[in-house]
C-alpha cells in the first residue's frame, strides 16, 4: 500500500461540533431579535433560522450525518450514511484542514453536497493525523505521500 490510502474513519457524534451548532444558531436569533423590532419580518425570518437550526443538527449531530469516510487504496472517497453506502464522493475545493480541524467538502451522487467536519473527539486522533497528511501532501504535491510518510514515526 501507497502512502495513506486505505484510511477509514469512523465518525462519532461530536459535543464540540454540537454546541458549536447550538451557539451559532442562538448567537444568529438573539441579532435577528435585536435588529429586526418590526415583529412581522420577526415571523418570517425565525421559521428559516428554526429550519437551518434543525437541519444543521440534523447533519452534524443527529440521524442524517455520514457515519464513515473511507479513502481506498486507488485514491476514491467513499461516504456512508445511516443506511450503508452513501457512495463515491469527491472532495472539493474550499476544505479546511488544520492541527485541529478538518472541514471536508464532499459532492457525492445522492446527497449532492456534504460537509464533513472532522475533530479528534469525533474522528480519532491517529486516523486524523494519517488524513491530514495525505490532505496535505496532496494540496502542496499534487499525489499522494511515499509510503511510510504518515506510519507514526518521527514529527
């Protein structure tokens, strides 16, 4: 095997990722709230923010989130869901990758646009790492790393 095809993560449910989501969306009503006094613009406003609100838990934290990624040996993204296979994906500009968070753009052929957020609580630090590098690597490079760059040794 090639450098660090072959990573599957398991994706658990995050606290960090769903208070994040809880604080966002209240932060989001209390400026609506402030800003808006007129309390007709209020009800039409407040049943988006809900929605958003539901359907972000929802992916994130809730029933509808992608339960694992998996990077095959030929260089493929695959997603799965709730019910099995979500399918092959393709990881897309705009994805974030730092020390400590993944933010992964994915467009796959039945959900059309997912996002994956990726944190050690979540995803597990080791397999995080081995990701990273193989983000990384291939932003910078163009390829995959050389075998044994992401095995654990050295920094």
């Amino acid at each position: 095997m090639t450098g660090v095809a072959g990573v599957r993560i398991d994706i658990r449910r995050s606290g960090w990722v769903a208070g994040f989501i809880l604080a966002v969306h209240l932060a989001a009503l209390a400026a609506v709230v402030v800003t808006i006094p007129d309390a007709p613009w209020i009800l039409v406003t407040l049943p988006w923010l809900l929605w958003s609100g539901i359907d972000s838990w929802s992916r994130f934290a809730g029933n509808r989130r992608i339960r694992r990624l998996e990077l095959t040996g030929e260089g493929d993204w695959l997603l799965y869901g709730d019910d099995g296979v979500i399918g092959p994906a393709r990881l897309q500009a705009g994805s974030f990758v730092s020390s400590r968070l993944l933010v992964l753009h994915f467009i796959s052929g039945r959900r059309r646009r997912e996002v994956l957020i990726l944190t050690a609580e979540n995803a597990g630090p080791g397999q995080l790492r081995r990701l990273r590098i193989h983000l990384l690597h291939r932003e910078r490079f163009g390829r995959q790393p050389p075998a044994g760059a992401s095995n654990g040794s050295g920094g």
